[in-house]
C-alpha cells in the first residue's frame, strides 16, 4: 500500500477483524437458532409478523456478503475504484434497510403490547419516520464530504471519513437511539403497569427480553456514534457492521422467545388450562393478519402423572 502509515495500517487491519467477527456472529446466530426457526415459524401460518422475522433474518444474513466483499476484496487501481465506490453506497443503504425492518418489528410489538392502540400505532411511526427522514438527510447531504483515497489498497475498500462527514453519521445514528429508548420506556412502563394489575408472567418475559435487546442496542449505538465522533479517518463508523448484526441477532431471539411452546416450568409461561385429556398453553406471539394478537394455543397431550 502507498502512503499509509504504521497507524493507519493497524487501523485497517482492525477493521477487517472487526468486520470478520460482525459476520461471523451472524452465520453463527443463524446456525445454532435454525432448528428453533424451523420449529416456531415454518409450522405455523404465514402472517405479516412472520414475514418481517423471515425478512429480517434473511436479508441481513444475505445481504451481508457484499458487506464482507467489501472489507476482504482484493482490487487493482484500474477496477477497484468503481467497484469500491458502489461497495461503499451498498453498505450505507443497507444499513438504512436493515434499521428500517428492525423498526417495523418493534413498532409492531409495541402495538400489540398497547393492544392495539392507535394513538401509540401513530407515536411511535413518527418518530420512526422522523428519525429516518433525518437520517436519510444526514446521509446525503453529507456525501460531498467523504474522504478521498490518493492511494492503491490491495485488501479491502477502506472508507476514510472526514470529521465534518461523520459527524453528520453519528447524528444520524442518533435518531435510532432516541427510538430504541422510546421503546425501552414504554415496554417497561407497560411492563409494570400489567403486573401490578395481572401479575401474569407474559409480563417477565417481555420485561426480561426487551430489557435484554435494549441495554444491548443502546450500548451498541452508543459506541457506534462515540468511532464517528472520537475514531480516526478509517475507524470512525468502524462498528456500523456490527450494530447491524447484533440488533438483527437481538431482533431475531425476541420473535423466537415469543413464540416458545414450552412454557410450563419457564419464565414464558403465561397460561395453562387443562381440558379433558389436552393441556391448552396460550403462546405469545404478534398475529397481525386477524388483528394483533398476544395469545395463542397449542394443545399438548396431558400426561398428568409426569407433571408437577
């Protein structure tokens, strides 16, 4: 490589790790969960909650390798330019795309966790599409700004930054934040609020996974926008792949635990009725087609002389 320093050097190099273990964490999530999928979603109908989880789980994973074409591709200063350049738009489009599925799941838990009110419906569109106008204005405005590269790299399509640029990416990123927190909020003043008037422990389940996806997406945003705003030219946004993949994992478990048939003896019980020789478990999942739903049954066999 030409003109890079010994710290520039490092820095790429842990980007490329970075990246590696972004994806890597993906292809394994999707491993080890596929049998969980196969078993909670593929026997099930097809409604618009299961379409936005096979969305989010496949465009992310798919759409993730010309994001890795991008950090390990080995180019030549005749064709990588071109091809870099547009590796480089992918990669920002995309990570618009993948916030905006995202969005849509949580809105859609939020509705049926305010059964189905419209006023919260329109609250949380709102700022979600505020925040994406924003975004999305942030993000162009700003590509007159991008740094230029007066050098050949072999491995990869490095992307430094100017500061004025990713600055502007960082408040970008920062209107996820206000969303995600939004969020958080309200599940656990729902949370609560249901408790105290049911006691069911739907409620420890929504509380516990939403605590869980939050404090994890909120750290992970957070860190994100500190690389734009405290990184240097090739590590600012260094975390942007990996806040992809982590929210779309995170996204993933809480529509799996959501649809958990072993609820006895679990913190996702929420109820069980015993009929005649049939145990009736009430399931929580989203079922927007009929409506938005919290329940729904599956029948077990009743062998009562095993049970507690």
């Amino acid at each position: 490589m030409d003109n890079l320093t010994r710290s520039e050097l490092e820095a790429l190099q842990a980007v490329h790790y970075l990246s590696l273990i972004s994806f890597t964490l993906l292809v394994h999530e999707y491993c080890i969960t596929f049998l969980l999928e196969v078993e909670r979603f593929w026997s099930s109908r097809f409604t618009w909650a299961s379409f936005l989880f096979y969305l989010n789980r496949y465009f992310s994973l798919l759409g993730h390798i010309p994001v890795m074409v991008q950090s390990f591709l080995y180019s030549s200063a005749s064709s990588g330019a071109k091809i870099c350049d547009d590796l480089q738009a992918y990669h920002q489009y995309f990570s618009v795309a993948v916030q905006v599925v995202i969005t849509s799941l949580l809105i859609m838990r939020m509705y049926a966790l305010y059964e189905r009110s419209l006023g919260i419906l329109a609250l949380f569109i709102g700022v979600a599409v505020a925040a994406l106008a924003i975004g999305c204005w942030l993000l162009v405005s700003g590509k007159s700004q991008h740094g230029s590269m007066d050098y050949i790299t072999l491995v990869g399509c490095p992307a430094p930054l100017s500061r004025p640029e990713a600055l502007r990416l960082g408040a970008a990123w920062s209107g996820l934040l206000v969303f995600d927190t939004l969020v958080f909020g309200m599940t656990v003043y729902k949370s609560l609020s249901m408790r105290r008037r049911s006691g069911t422990s739907l409620i420890h389940l929504l509380l516990r996974d939403g605590s869980i996806y939050f404090s994890v997406m909120i750290a992970a945003t957070v860190g994100n926008i500190l690389t734009f705003m405290y990184g240097k030219a090739f590590t600012r946004g260094v975390a942007t792949s990996f806040m992809n993949c982590i929210s779309s994992i995170m996204i993933t478990r809480l529509m799996l635990n959501l649809r958990d048939p072993m609820l006895e003896g679990s913190t996702t019980t929420t109820t069980t009725m015993t009929f005649d020789d049939t145990t009736q478990i009430m399931s929580t999942f989203v079922d927007p087609r009929n409506g938005t739903e919290f329940t729904g049954h599956s029948e077990f066999p009743n062998h009562s002389e095993g049970q507690a």
